[in-house]
C-alpha cells in the first residue's frame, strides 16, 4: 500500500513537471518572440497553404496547438482574421504540434534524462538572472526544456513495474474493437482535462516504452488524445461571434473526422505506421502515428476547406444583426496561460479602432446638422448619436476593465507602458464622444427653439468644423500607431488652426452681441464653436499619447 502511495505522489509530481516545464517552455518562447508571431498571424494572407504553413511553423515554435488556435479564435472575434483564413492555420497547428513527441521519443528514452535535465534547468536559470529581457525570455523557455525531461524521468520510474501485475489492463486488451474504443475514450478525456495533448502522448510513449499498453491501446489513446486537445479552442469560443465558434468547430471536426477514419481503417493504418517507421522503437512509432495522422488528414480535408466551411455555417447560425446597442467583451484566460499578453494587445488595438470609427462616424452626422440644420437632421441622426454615444460608453468601461485584466499577467514593462497608453486614449475617444453628442443636442435646440443664424454665420462654421472632421480623420488613420515627430508637427498644426478659428468666431459673435443680436442664439453659437474646439483637443491629446508608444 505504502508503494502505491508513493507511486501516485510520484505520479502526480511528474505530471506537475512535465506540464509547468511545458508552459514555462511556451511562454518563454512567446514572450521572447510571441508577439511578432501573433502579429504576423493577424496580417496573414488569405492563401490557404501559407495558413497551413504559418500555423505549423507558429505551433512548432511555441510548442501548443492549443495557444495558436485560441489565437485563432480570438483574432477571427476581433475582425483580425476570416474564417477562410482560419482553415489553413488550423490544420497546420494540428500538425505542428506533433514536434513534442518525436522530442520525447528521439531523446526521452536514448539518454538518462535526469543526468542532463538538471544542469539544462540550472543554465535556464542562470539567464533568467542577466538583466536582458530576452535572456531571461530564453532562460525560461530552457527552464522549462529541463523541467519537460525531468517529467518524463519520474514518470519513466512510476511506470518502471512488471506489466503482468496489470491484470485487470490485460483483461481490457483483450476486448477487441472495445478496447480500442475505450482507449479513444480515456485518451480524450484525460487529454481534455489536463489541456495538453503532447503531455499526454507523453505519458502515452512512456507507458508503451514500458510494455504497460500494448501498440494498439497506446495507439488509440494518441488518437482520442487529439479529440480531448479541441477543449481550449471550444472554451476559447464562449461569447464569440458565430465565425469565432465555427472555427472551433472546424478545430474539433478535423480531429473527430480524423478519428473516425483511422477507426475504420484501423489495422490497415497501424500496419503503415510500421512501416513507414524505421526502428522498432515503439516511441519513435507512436510519434510517427500522430504525424501520419494530422498529416493525411490534412492532405485529405485541406482541398474540402471550402466544403467543410459551409458545413459550419450550416450547423452555425449567423449572429442576429448587430446594431450599436450593447457592446460586449470578455477576457479569456485559458488553462495554464497559453496565450501571452500579446494576443490581448492585439485585440485591444483593434477594439480601440472600431472605438475611433464610431467617434468618427458620429461626427460626421453631426458635420451634416451643420450643413442641413433642419428636422430631417433630428430625425435621421440624433437619435442614432445618442445610440452611438452610449455604445461608446459600454466600450470604455468594459475596455479599461480588459486593459486592468491584462496588467495582472506577466506584462514587460513596454507592454505595461502602452496598456497605459491605451486606457488614456480610450478615455480621450469617450469624452470626445460625449462633446460630439453635446454638439448634437445644442444643434437639437437650435432647431426646436426656432433660432435665427444668418447664412454667412453657418456658411462660417463649414471649414471650422471640416478641420476637425481633418483632425479626426488624422487619428483613425493613425490610431494604435506610433506618431513619429512629423506625424506629431501635423497634428499641432491642425491643432493650431482650429484654434485659430475658434478666436476669431469668437470675436465676431461677441461684436454681433455688441450690436444688438439675439442673445440666446449667439450664446449658443459660441457653445457650438467651443464644442468643436474641444474635439480638436481631445483628437491632439491622442496624438500626444501616440507619440509616446513605444
């Protein structure tokens, strides 16, 4: 009993570093080069096969198919990517993955690990001490390398017993297409809840290497192990738009369709693995499996990428017409942090965008209450500015909450910089939103109370009011950019000039004033000049804050 005892700690320990060696080798790597790999992965090209190409190298180089298909779904929620482009990445994710057990067969079981796992753990830490970030980047990535292999060492001790003890495991073996089902089973359960397919196709080697599971189970189990891996894009999915859930949906029908296959033609299939394989080494056959797997499923359902596409929007439902009436944005988290605050910036930047569109877009409705200021302009538009309005408000507050979110992870100091940044020209889009719908309700009471304005006044606001629709249009091109000084020396100038403006309508109302014009009315123009005045500055401020990014 007391061995057993040992044997779960044993067990469990293991597992604790083979799966914190994993993301420490992840994160390390994305941290030191995770975000030019995420950027990359939103600009990529519509052709499928460089998606095929950029998901394997991505997945390959960050060691997690799970962190490049949650990227996957967060970048198509975001806008960043279509569905189309989604396929490519995809599949290519599923085969990139794989690199982690030919890893753990080529140098888990040729070497005594622990000899040359713990100096590989201490040189990981020695960098992590330098004080270059990129250095302590690696060092955790090689930290993480030797705590993988020092998993894999006790792991090989908890299963270094006679299989004949395992009567009951035998027994299972011995129920035909059963057993075979029964190991699809476990393999995707237990995948699913460790959230990690290559940790367990890890212990999958380990236990074929050690004679406790036959080739077929261990076989099995590697294929229900790629089921289990769709969890992290499928909780990925939650409260996203319906492209978003259809690519987890893609995600999870390439493995089951994968699965399936393989079953019918389950002998056939193990047969060519063999023979492909050169050695007899069943780890090497088993990491040559999950290859052959993704591999030809790739090769069969690439080409029906289109095909399978409309299948989920058929088994998906378009999301209802979205209107600007309730914004809504939720910070994932995955398990064991498998995406990197990069990700999140990314969808920050283009939630900031679409924040800069709509301030841009009420302004312009409100350009045209200057330009046709009559009840045609109170019906068509104001009541959509204050939807607009609103909306924007929803944005700020849930935006600065994702931005609070994402300063709790492992942020650099550049990124804490630019999230800060970021809260500050969020703040700016929302007041400017605010002077706008101002600026609409002063023009509302303009036309309710039937105020008089002589022609050559309005005719006056026009290229006032057409420098800050300039000045607007200055930051949407620009917003998320750093602004270097030139881009800056034109924002001070636009800046200037609508100060310029501003003076002199400011003396002419006031001599209109002295002259016996209506009060009410001329109070009200000033308001309006000073409304637009203010836009000016909140456009300038953002350029400022622009300037600062790094």
């Amino acid at each position: 009993m007391t061995a057993f005892i040992q044997s779960v700690f044993l067990l469990v320990g293991s597992l604790g570093f083979l799966l914190y060696g994993m993301r420490l080798m992840s994160d390390g790597v994305q941290k030191s080069a995770g975000e030019r790999l995420q950027r990359a992965l939103s600009m990529m090209t519509g052709n499928r096969f460089v998606g095929l190409l950029t998901g394997l190298l991505i997945t390959m180089i960050i060691q997690s198919s799970g962190a490049t298909t949650v990227m996957v779904v967060s970048f198509i929620n975001a806008g960043l990517l279509t569905l189309a482009q989604s396929v490519g990445v995809i599949f290519g994710a599923n085969i990139g993955t794989t690199i982690t057990a030919w890893i753990v067969s080529l140098f888990g079981f040729n070497f005594k690990i622990s000899s040359f796992a713990i100096p590989i753990f201490g040189l990981g830490f020695f960098l992590t001490v330098l004080k270059d970030a990129k250095s302590k980047n690696i060092g955790e990535a090689v930290m993480g390398f030797g705590l993988l292999f020092m998993g894999l060492s006790g792991l090989s001790d908890v299963f270094s017993f006679d299989a004949s003890e395992l009567h009951f495991l035998k027994a299972i073996e011995s129920w035909g297409i059963f057993s075979i089902l029964i190991g699809i089973a476990v393999g995707t359960v237990i995948t699913a809840l460790m959230h990690s397919s290559s940790a367990f196709t890890a212990i999958v080697i380990t236990m074929a290497y050690k004679n406790i599971i036959t080739w077929e189970v261990a076989c099995a189990m590697t294929l229900g192990s790629n089921i289990g891996s769709t969890v992290d894009a499928i909780m990925a999915s939650f409260g996203s738009n319906a492209d978003a859930r259809r690519s987890a949906l893609i995600h999870v029908l390439f493995n089951v369709f994968g699965t399936v296959l393989v079953l019918l033609f389950f002998q056939p299939f193990i047969s060519f693995v063999v023979w492909l394989t050169p050695s007899n080494n069943i780890a090497i056959q088993i990491s040559m499996l999950h290859t052959v797997f993704k591999t030809l499923n790739t090769l069969i359902l690439l080409p029906l990428s289109d095909y399978i596409i409309k299948l989920t929007q058929v088994l998906i439902k378009d999301d209802a017409s979205k209107s600007l009436k309730n914004y809504h944005l939720e910070f994932h988290e995955t398990a064991f942090g498998k995406e990197n605050v990069a990700m999140h910036v990314i969808r920050l930047e283009k939630e900031i965008a679409d924040m800069t569109d709509v301030a841009t877009n009420m302004f312009d409705r409100l350009q045209i209450g200057f330009m046709n200021r009559g009840k045609e302009f109170l019906e068509e538009h104001l009541e959509r500015l204050a939807d607009e309005e609103d909306y924007c408000d929803q944005m700020h507050e849930q935006l600065v909450r994702y931005i609070l979110n994402c300063q709790r992870l492992s942020v650099t100091d550049t990124q804490r910089n630019n999230l800060s940044i970021m809260t500050s020209v969020i703040e700016e889009l929302e007041d400017m939103t605010d002077q706008v719908y101002a600026a609409g309700m002063l023009l509302e009471r303009s036309i309710e109370k039937k105020m008089k304005f002589l022609p050559e006044d309005m005719e006056r606001l026009i290229p006032y009011v057409e420098l800050a629709r300039q000045f607007l249009q200055f930051i949407r091109i620009n917003i998320n950019k750093h602004l270097n000084a030139d881009k800056l020396s034109m924002a001070q100038e636009l800046e200037d000039q609508i100060d310029l403006y501003r003076k002199n309508l400011k003396k002419i109302a006031r001599k209109r004033l002295e002259s016996g014009a209506d009060v009410k009315a001329e109070l009200l123009y000033l308001d309006l000049v000073r409304q637009i005045e203010k836009i000016g500055d909140h456009a300038f401020s953002i350029s400022e804050l622009l300037a600062q990014t790094a």
